[in-house]
C-alpha cells in the first residue's frame, strides 16, 4: 500500500521527468521526432509518448500533424516570455519603443538574445493598413536580419560561433562567409553604433537596428525599426536612426551604462574572449 510520502515522491519524479522533456524540446527547437527525442532525454519512446501527450493536452507541447514531429507550445513560451518579462530592459524599454513606434509611424521591436538567437520578446505594431508582421517569439537569424549582425557585432565570438557555422552551411554561397568580410561588417557597425539592411531578410522590408547596453557595456538587447521600403528609409543617417539611437542610449543610462570614452573598445575587446 502507497504511503503519502511515497506519493508524494512519485508526483515530483513525474514533474522532474515533465520539465527535462520541456527542456529537451527547447533544445531540439522547433521540432523533433519521438526517437530524437527519447534518445535525447535518454527514456524508452513510450514513456516519453505519455508524458508528451500529458504536455499537449496542457498546452506546454504540440504536435505537428503533417510531420508528426513535436515542439514547444503556447503555453511554453508564454511562461518562457513572462521570464523573461522579469528582465529590467524589457521593462525599460517599453515606453521608449512605443514612443519610438508613435513617432516614425513604424512597427518597433526589441530583441534578446537566447538559445537560440536574436528572439523578438516585445513588439509595437504600426498602426495603419500597411504593417509588418514579425511575431513575438520569433528567432531571427544571425546573418540575414539587420537584429541578428548588430548581436554578431557587440556579442563575444563564442556566443555566435555555432550558429554563424549552421546559418553558412544551411546556404550554399554567402556574402558574409568569409570571415575577413564578416569581421569588417562587425567592426563597421561597431564604428556607427547601428545597423540597416535593405530587404535582405524580406523583399521589400528595411529595418534598422541598434544595441542597448548594460552597466558593466555589455548589449543585452537590440532595439530595430522594421517596415516597408516604399514608406519606411532605414537610412543610418537618416532622421529614423538618429531617432533610434536617441532611444537606445536613453535605454542603456537607465540600464546603467555611461557612454564615455573606451567604453566602445572595451565592448570590441570582448569579442575575443
């Protein structure tokens, strides 16, 4: 006969086995299969059946029925979001990005880094008929997003390398495969302290973006102006970059960080740690 103890037990092994899975997902992003995932998480297939299914009907997992592969559900990433809605910059942010979006008449975005990439964590829409969708949530790419290269600019080396290797081998010739070329687009965005990109990631879609720093230099987040060419100049010395710029040093004092001179070489040297 089962004790409470002994119960109790068993209830937080089901959840310690629920939240490695959670985890296993995360990591196999955006989608794999029952055996990646069970070799992954190191379980026998049909115990990991029943724990997705427990998942699914939860809204933590989903699965896709045209590949029968599995990934991270709604519910995942709205208490993914919510954690990292407890970081000071998205809090911080906020007002500027909406002021920012208010101002131009253009879809504003502020961006993490994560596990994954430059993930879009907080988003203001323009508000007419002509908008650009970019959904919150959404991974960009390290290469082809003007977001992705201003994080390849100011982020340590070892927090890229891996996924500038997948992005270059996923692509059969690239303007930025050699790394002569990618190091001189870095430093070039480090010089101008921004980024734009002219319907690289999306035909007929501009963006601009710039970091935001924290006390001690480091960019903690990226804040980018996205819309159509044929309304929105993603100029970097237009009157939208200086724009961004403005809210974007406004960003980082209220995150600490003194622009002063060196604090620019002290963020460069670190890309070879």
């Amino acid at each position: 006969m089962e004790t409470p103890r002994t119960n109790d037990k068993q209830k937080v092994r089901s959840a310690e086995v629920g939240t490695d899975i959670l985890k296993a997902l995360a990591e196999l992003s955006p989608s794999t299969s029952l055996s990646r995932l069970a070799e992954h998480v190191q379980m026998p297939a049909s115990k990991v059946h029943r724990y997705l299914q427990a998942l699914i009907a939860s809204g933590f997992a989903e699965q896709n029925t045209a590949t029968n592969h599995y990934g991270l559900g709604r519910e995942a990433l709205r208490v993914g979001l919510a954690a990292l809605n407890s970081m000071d910059v998205l809090k911080v942010a906020a007002l500027p990005l909406a002021e920012l979006r208010d101002e131009l008449k253009e879809t504003c975005f502020l961006a993490v880094w994560g596990n994954q990439g430059a993930t879009v964590v907080h988003i203001e829409p323009a508000v007419r008929a002509v908008t650009v969708v970019t959904q919150l949530g959404s991974v960009l790419p390290l290469l082809t997003s003007s977001t992705g290269l201003v994080f390849a600019a100011y982020l340590p080396k070892r927090e890229t390398v891996d996924l500038r290797e997948r992005e270059l081998q996923a692509c059969a010739v690239h303007a930025l495969a050699d790394a002569q070329d990618y190091e001189r687009l870095s430093q070039q965005i480090r010089d101008r302290g921004l980024h734009h990109v002219h319907g690289l990631l999306m035909p007929g879609v501009d963006a601009l973006s710039a970091p935001v720093f924290n006390a001690v230099g480091n960019a903690v987040a990226v804040m980018t102006i996205v819309g159509p060419a044929s309304l929105f100049h993603a100029d970097e010395n237009g009157p939208a970059a200086q724009r961004l710029l403005a809210a974007t040093r406004a960003v980082s004092w209220r995150m600490g960080y003194e622009e002063r001179a060196g604090s620019e070489q002290k963020t460069v040297d670190k890309i070879d740690d």
